[in-house]
C-alpha cells in the first residue's frame, strides 16, 4: 500500500477548505448563544430548545475537530499561510485576499451604516436596546462568514 503525497498546493487549498468551514463554524458557536436568548424570548415547545442546546452542543464538538484539522493541515509548507497568510499557490493567495478583503469590506460597510444612521429616529431607539456585546456578536459572526463564503465559492472554481 503506497501514501501519496500531496503537493504544496494541494496542501494548501486542503488547508482553505478546512479554515474556511471552520470560520462557518466558529460563526455559528459564536452567534449561539444570541439566538438562544432569542429563542427563549419566544414561547417556544421545550423540545424546540432541547434539540437547540443539543445541535450546538454538536457544533461546538465539530468546530474542534475542523479546529485539529487546520491545525493539522497548518505544519510544513502552510505553516507562513497560517500566520502571515503567506501562501505559495498563486491561487491559494488569491482566495485568502479575497475572503479577507470581503470580509473586511462588509464590516466597515456595516460600521458606517451604524455610524450613519446611529441617530437618526427609529434606528437610534432600535440600536440603543441592543447591548454592546450582542452587537460585537453579530459582527464577528458577520465576518467570519463573509471571509468564509467567498473562499468557498472560489473553491468550486477551478484553477487553471
């Protein structure tokens, strides 16, 4: 039985794919406990919360498995690309820019937004119930997907 080895590009769209579900992940864990204290707003069936706890739980397991995977898919010749984002592959580097920069694009898009219409009538009241913390919340969630998504969709591309 022979291994077979995997090129550095190879290794290192392995290593996207892998953070990239892990981004989706860790939006959703952090997003959780937001829509559970939604869901306890609601009178909801006990069930319904039930199997809410339970699939988080399931999700908190999963995002420490894809969490070794990255780590995994990290060493050798991605170890540049999992701190400096350094990446040997032209198209590996090219995903990675683009998911950061939507990432970053969206959250300045929804800071100014806030900024904007901070006080303007309807929204100053709406914005002024929210704590801070669910805010920074919804944001972080906001940009783990929006870094995610893109790479995913220039998964699916080929690159040639």
């Amino acid at each position: 039985m022979t291994v077979k080895e995997i090129t550095a590009a190879e290794s290192e769209l392995l290593y996207l794919k892998h953070n990239a579900v892990l981004c989706l992940i860790v939006g959703m864990v952090i997003s959780g406990d937001l829509f559970y204290a939604l869901l306890k707003s609601f009178p909801v069936a006990g069930w319904i919360t039930s199997t809410v706890v339970a699939l988080y739980a399931v999700t908190i397991l999963v995002m420490l498995i894809k969490l070794f995977k990255v780590i995994r898919y990290s060493r050798g010749s991605t170890k540049k690309a999992f701190w400096y984002g350094d990446f040997k592959d032209e198209f590996s580097a090219f995903l990675n820019h683009r998911g950061y920069k939507y990432s970053f694009n969206t959250l300045v898009v929804i800071l100014l937004a806030t900024w904007i219409l901070g006080g303007r009538g309807y929204f100053s009241s709406w914005l002024s119930g929210i704590e801070l913390k669910d805010y920074a919340v919804v944001l972080t969630s906001i940009g783990m997907w929006s870094y995610a998504l893109p790479v995913f969709i220039g998964l699916r591309a080929d690159n040639e």
